[in-house]
C-alpha cells in the first residue's frame, strides 16, 4: 500500500474475516506491524505484556501481538495506551501498519476513547495504515465505519449489522446475509458500487 489505509474487516465468526486479514499482511508484508489480538487469532506469537509490546515498536523492523485483558476497566487502559503507542511509532518516513481484532469491546456506536480517535481521525497523516474487525458492525465506533478508505464485509448473520454495513456498501442489506461463507462484497474509495469476490487458498505443488 503506498497510502495509509483505514479498512474494516467485519463478518460473522468463522465466515473468513480473519483469513481475509492475514492474506492481506501476506501481500502488504509490512515492515512494523502492531496487533490488538482480543481473539488469539495469532495465537503463539503474541504476549500479555503490554510494556514489552510497546517497547518492541521501535526500529526499521518489527511485529508485535499483544492478548489484552479480559477485565473490560483493564482492557479499556490498554487500549489507550496501545493506541497512543501506536501514533507515537508511525512517521510517514517509517509508516506502521496495524490490526485491531474486535472493535465491539472497547468501542460503540457513540463512543470512542480519546486515543482511539486520534488513530482513525489523524493516523493516516502519520503514515499509520488501521485494520480494525468485528463481527458485530452494529455496535463499533460508527465515525471508525464512515471514515474508512475501505470496507470489507464477509456474511453477517444478524440483520442490524448487515444494514449498519450496508449503507457503507450501498448495497442490500440482505446480500450480506446471503453471503457464504469464505465470500464477501467490499467497496474502496471512489468506487460506486461494492464487488463481490471469495477467498482462495493456493494448493501446495505435489513433488
């Protein structure tokens, strides 16, 4: 990406959203890579020391996973520090790239922390490129959705998400429903209309 990004990945559990992340990273290859793994998506690459995460972000090169807390009042201080981190690292000369998993935890549709804000309003300036996911659309930070450079929305299965999503799309918000699994409708800046494609997972050559 030669811009800085902000993109949702929203879908219901297991639907591909997650898979749809990771073949993303793969093509980015990001150089400084930050991950808010509420889900242990990234399991055995991530840790529950957030002083080590954010002191790992520094250097030419880097990738941090951090697990937060399942205390909601603990979890809220971590994410605030992990977003201020996050502006504090990323420069337009060295531009951070990063994933926030479940935005429904620490977010809603009319509130948003202070730190959080400044990521999605102001991060881009900074060279910082966000991925931030839910499966529940409905209940995120609704300034985080209207201000995406993209979004991408696999199978929703409940209908107040789909039509949260929907708007953003310009599509029905049944087709979201509709949608199985491993597909999806997404729509980038400038685009008039949402394209529709599915994941692939490349076979390994036999010998």
């Amino acid at each position: 990406m030669a811009d800085a990004q902000l993109i949702a990945a929203l879908g219901s559990r297991g639907m591909g959203k997650s898979a749809w992340v990771k073949q993303l990273l793969a093509k980015v290859k990001p150089p400084r890579l930050a991950v808010w793994d509420l889900m242990q998506e990234y399991e055995g690459e991530g840790t529950t020391d957030l002083g080590a995460v954010i002191r790992g972000m520094k250097g030419a090169r880097w990738r941090v996973v951090f697990y937060p807390s399942g205390d909601k009042k603990v979890r809220a201080q971590q994410f605030d520090l992990f977003c201020r981190a996050l502006m504090a690292s990323s420069t337009k000369a060295r531009p951070v790239f990063a994933v926030l998993e479940e935005l429904a935890f620490v977010t809603s549709p009319s509130w948003a922390p202070g730190a959080w804000q400044e990521v999605t309003l102001l991060g881009r300036h900074r060279g910082l490129s966000v991925v931030g996911t839910s499966q529940r659309p409905a209940s995120i930070d609704k300034d985080f959705l209207g201000n995406c450079t993209m979004v991408h929305c696999a199978g929703l299965g409940y209908l107040p998400d789909a039509k949260a999503v929907a708007v953003r799309l310009g599509c029905d918000p049944q087709e979201l429903m509709n949608l199985e699994q491993l597909h999806y409708l997404e729509r980038g800046d400038g685009e008039k209309v949402a394209k529709k494609g599915a994941l692939s997972f490349g076979r390994k050559r036999s010998p």
